[in-house]
C-alpha cells in the first residue's frame, strides 16, 4: 500500500464505492483494495504479503509488478512499509521483466475513537527510481494522503486520498483517492468493491478512474488468499483496460 508516482496500484481523487468484504485478522483495507485505510499493523507484528503479482492493461499492452510487501507494527498507531517489485511490460514486441521501484511509507494514525467508530491516519509514501531500464520512473516521487474510516458494525466505510509530487521532464504533480464500503461476511471470506480515480501525472496525460471487486479468504493458520479485479477507464479513451491482484497474506 501505498505507492506514490507511477503505480499500478493508484490512489485517485475522491469517488463513491460500494464494497462487501472484511474477514477476521483481516478487517482492514489495504491489499488487495486499492482504496486504503488508517488501521495500522498491531505493534510488534508483522504482515507479509508475497508472493505478489499486479498489472493493468489490455490484452496485447500490459505492465505491472512481481514481488513482496512487508508492513511491520514499529509502535502503537504506527506501521512501517517496505515494497520489494520486480516489474514487467508486455507489448507487441514482447515481455520485458527487470527490477522495480522500491517503495517505503509510514502510516501513522493520530486519531482512533472506539466510541464513535472513526479513524484517521496519515500515509507518506516514497518511491526510489531503482527499476531497471524503462521499467520505472527516473526520479523519486512522494505520495502524501490522508484516510478516514467509520465502522458500524460488521460495516466499514473508508477511504481519502492525497497529492502526489512526481518531478521529471514532461511529468506533473496530481491528486488521487478513493472510497469504499465494506462487510464482514463470513469468518472465512470477504468480498467487495471500490472506486478510485488518480489526476493526469504527465504533460498532456488523461486522469483515470477505477472500478473493482475484491476478495480475502482466510485459509488455515496465519494465511490467507487476496484477490482483486476490475476495469479502469482513461479520459476520452473509448476502450476501457483492466487491472488485477493476486497475494498471499500472512501475519506473524
């Protein structure tokens, strides 16, 4: 969670979103919505989420990342987030695979009503250019969002969103965010769906919005299995693309 510059996995400026999913030990956003949320790993554990695959993209044209994200609890209200990516890129001269960028962030939540239900949290999030060739973005970029969320209940609505700064010839600064609402449905599975959309990051370039639905099934001991998919459509292109995540999640 929580890249900034040229993800694949976007923030965008607030929209509206319906999401049915949460399952015990993972009643959090995060992977593998896109929308995040302010809930912090517990203090002193860890969350493991690899191996990863992402991508977005058509048939023929497609890019995305193959690796791992590590969260650590490093205080109360406080989590630590390193992402490991190897990248990818398809088109019609063939798959490319090099190195990734590497993402840290640190989320921390300043406030956390258990009354009311409500939390809110800040995320910064820094991207290295450590991506081997055209695999990545030649500058580092800094996400800095805020998100909220409400419980009710077996309900959960959160999301928020931030600017992105994206230095480079040719790039642009922008907003991006989302929102979702979520559900426990059973103690082993979690389904649901979100909306998200990100600002033109370049010179020219088009701001994209993204649909999704999303599943977590907790398997046996501290694993269990994301999933998420759905269309993403750029402005004023007619044909929209598709992006996707498959994880492996633990906590330890």
């Amino acid at each position: 969670p929580r890249r900034a510059g040229k993800r694949v996995r976007t923030r965008a400026a607030a929209a509206a979103a319906l999401l049915f999913a949460l399952a015990p030990g993972a009643a959090q956003a995060g992977p593998p919505f896109r929308t995040d949320d302010p809930i912090p790993t517990d203090t002193g554990h860890w969350e493991l989420y690899g191996p990863l695959i992402e991508g977005s993209g058509t048939r023929s044209a497609f890019e995305g990342s193959a690796g791992a994200e590590i969260n650590y609890g490093a205080a109360p209200n406080v989590q630590l987030t390193l992402g490991i990516p190897a990248a990818f890129a398809h088109d019609e001269t063939g798959t490319t695979w090099g190195r990734g960028d590497l993402a840290l962030s640190a989320k921390y939540r300043f406030y956390d009503d258990e009354a009311s239900g409500v939390s809110v949290a800040v995320f910064p999030g820094l991207t290295l250019p450590t991506a081997s060739g055209d695999l990545g973005g030649p500058n580092a970029t800094v996400f800095l969002p805020v998100w909220a969320q409400k419980d009710a209940g077996p309900w959960s609505v959160f999301g928020g969103g931030g600017y992105t700064i994206n230095p480079g010839r040719e790039n642009r600064d922008y907003w991006s965010g989302g929102i979702a609402v979520s559900r426990e449905v059973s103690e082993r599975l979690l389904l649901g769906a979100e909306i998200d959309r990100q600002g033109a990051d370049t010179v020219g370039g088009r701001a994209t919005t993204e649909l999704g639905v999303a599943m977590i099934v907790q398997l046996d001991g501290p694993f269990r299995l994301l999933a998420s998919a759905g269309p993403s459509f750029t402005e004023g292109d007619g044909s929209p693309a598709l992006h996707a995540f498959l994880a492996l999640g633990a906590d330890f």
